[in-house]
C-alpha cells in the first residue's frame, strides 16, 4: 500500500514539510509520480516508524524521571 506525505506526517505526528525534508536527507524513501508528489511504500515506512516510536518512548520516559526529581 502507498501513502501520501501527508498520511505518512500524520503516523509520525510531524508536518508534511518534515516528511519532505527527511526524505530530501535520506531518511525516508518515496516514488514521485509524474505531477511530482510523493508516494511512500508502507512497508519502507513501518521500520523507520517503529524506531521513532521507541525513541518517543524512551524520551517521555526520561522526561518523566526528570520531572519527578
């Protein structure tokens, strides 16, 4: 299944000019169709959306700590 930038910006939480910008660093991958939008496979999104998730994980947890100290 393939998603548009902005379905992709709303699993990660962030805006779609972040999507564009990682996928402009390499951090994600797309296919452009011919009008120039871009189209991301599901499968090359899922990894890169379980680490953020993980890395949201541990820093709200360590947010927590902090607060509590």
């Amino acid at each position: 299944m393939y998603l548009s930038t902005g379905d992709v910006a709303r699993k990660f939480g962030v805006t779609s000019a972040t999507i564009r910008n990682w996928t402009d660093r390499g951090i994600l991958k797309c296919e452009r169709l011919w009008d120039g939008n871009r189209r991301y496979c599901e499968e090359d999104v899922e990894p890169i959306l379980d680490a953020w998730n993980t890395y949201n994980e541990i820093f709200m947890k360590q947010e927590r700590r902090n607060n509590n100290d």
